[in-house]
C-alpha cells in the first residue's frame, strides 16, 4: 500500500514500521495513526515476519498525538474523532511482538505507543513525558494506567502532574525501557532482538507475549493459571520437542518456525 507518512522495509524477520513526518516531528495524526494500523496489520500476517520495529527519526519517536487537529475539537466530536477509534491501539492487537525503538521525542501519545508496544529498545537520546497537562488536558491513550504500572506511583504522578521529560538513563533505571543503547545503533539492535525472535519458535514466542501482557490484564492467580494452561500445551509441540532434544543432544536446535 501507498504511505505518505511511514515508511516500511524489512531485515530478515523484521518488519519495520518508520514513523515519517519530519515537519511535524511525527505528530500522530488520523493519516499516520491509520497508515501505522495498516502497516501493523499488513507485518502482523505476513508468515516471513517474526517482529515488528515501530521507530521514527533521530530526532523524535513521536511527539504526541497531533495538538492542531484536536485544537477546536469538542465533546462530542472528541467522542466520535479517530484518536478514540481502533487505529491508535491496533499494536495492541498484533499478535507477533512489536519493539519501539525510540530515540529523541517519546511525548505523550508518541510515549503511549511506545507503551502499547511488547518492549521499548531506547537511544541515549531518547526522551519520555506525558505533556498534556501542559495543555490543559491529561493522557487519553493509556498513560496514565501504563506509566504508573511500568514505573510505580510518584514518578508517574510526578511526570504526568507536571509534564516533566524523562532521559533514557532514567526510564531505564525505572524500568519503562528494556535497554539504552548508543542513537546510531538502535535500529540494528532492534532487529537483533527481531532475529533472535525469529529463529525460535514461533507457537512458544506467540504464548510468551501472550502469558506477559495477561499481567496487565488478570489477577495474579488468574494470569498463573493462564500461564500454566499455555506452557502445558506447548507440550507436543514441534518446538519443544526440538528444543529439548538439541539441549539433550548438546546441539543448537533448528526451529521452523
Ligand atoms: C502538532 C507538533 C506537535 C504535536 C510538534 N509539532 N509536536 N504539531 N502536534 N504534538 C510541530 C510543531 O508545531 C512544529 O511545527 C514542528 O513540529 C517542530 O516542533 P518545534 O516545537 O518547533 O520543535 P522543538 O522546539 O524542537 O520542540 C520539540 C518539542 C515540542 C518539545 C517536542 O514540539 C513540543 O512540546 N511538542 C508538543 C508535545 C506535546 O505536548 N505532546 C502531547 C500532545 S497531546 P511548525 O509547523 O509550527 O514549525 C497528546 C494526547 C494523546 O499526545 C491522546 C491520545 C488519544
């Protein structure tokens, strides 16, 4: 399909999402929210791809959502507006795991997005905050319920009350990010873990997202119980009876996927 606000490519098993709206430091607007659902959907069902990379410039992953088209919105058009509507939380519903590598600008919905995504894979360069209250507004994608789970109470509270930016080293120390690495090279350390992804197996990669983002979502007895009908099935399953029997054999196993 033709974008005008992404661009896609693939490395190997990666699919790789770029957000590409420079003059707007990548403003999530309808156009590029709905490009990035049609890209996450068009990655999430071709069987070459294992992982899927959501990145944007050097400069910024996202500045939040796209403050002139919602500058005279009113309820109920805000009701009614895309950035309620099913694109802005399509990475939510891809089933393969999807990495933000984000450097520069993670701001309020651009820090949402990166949130909604499995993990965060961040540039020294990277910056996160939740704005809104600076706008007279407060986080309207998650923020305010992902933030506080990812780096507890005061220092979500702090960010959001005042819209005080986080650095990469700090949102790694308060673990929102999975690891800071040097700016230049983000994108390949992104599609490392996107190769080392891909060489397993993919029913086992499937369930393990799976089993972790129940603990967003269930009770602790409810999720343990999740997790332990899944990793029951995956008994029988090509994956691991490959995986064992290379451990058992002191092999490298070969996963088909
Ligand atoms: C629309 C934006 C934008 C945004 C930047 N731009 N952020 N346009 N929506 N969120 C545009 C600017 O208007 C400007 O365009 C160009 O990008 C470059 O931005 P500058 O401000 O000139 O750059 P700089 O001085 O480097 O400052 C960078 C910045 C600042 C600190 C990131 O741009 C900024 O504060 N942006 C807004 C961040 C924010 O408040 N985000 C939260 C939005 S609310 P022109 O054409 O003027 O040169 C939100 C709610 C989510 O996200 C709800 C989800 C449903």
């Amino acid at each position: 399909a033709e974008h005008s606000m992404i661009l896609t490519e693939t490395q190997g098993p990666a699919g790789i999402i770029r957000l590409n709206r420079p003059a707007a430091l990548n403003a999530l607007c309808n156009t590029l929210t709905r490009e990035m659902a049609e890209a996450l959907r068009a990655f999430d069902a071709d069987p070459a791809i294992a992982a899927i990379i959501v990145t944007g410039s050097e400069k910024a992953f996202a500045a939040g959502a796209d403050i002139k088209e919602m500058q005279h919105l009113r309820h109920p058009d805000t009701y009614m507006a895309d950035f309620i509507a099913e694109s802005w939380e399509a990475v939510l519903t891809v089933r393969k795991p999807v990495i933000a590598a984000v450097a520069g600008f993670a701001l309020g919905g651009g820090c949402e997005l990166a949130m909604m995504c499995d993990m965060i894979l961040a540039a020294d360069t990277a910056k996160f905050g939740q704005p809104e209250i600076n706008l007279g507004i407060i986080p309207g994608a998650g923020g305010s319920q992902r933030l506080t789970r990812a780096i507890g109470k005061s220092k979500a509270m702090e960010m959001v009350l005042t819209g005080r930016m986080m650095s990469a080293e700090e949102a790694e120390r308060a673990g929102l990010v999975a690891r800071v690495v040097p700016a230049a090279e983000l994108l390949a350390e992104a599609v490392k873990v996107a190769e080392k992804i891909g060489a397993l197996s993919a029913p086992a990669v499937a369930m393990a997202k799976e089993a972790v983002n129940a603990a967003f979502e269930l009770p602790l007895r409810e999720g343990v119980r999740l997790e332990r009908r899944l990793f029951l099935g995956l008994f029988g399953t090509e994956g691991q009876q490959e995986g064992m029997a290379a451990f058992v054999e002191k092999r490298k196993p070969a996963f088909r996927g």
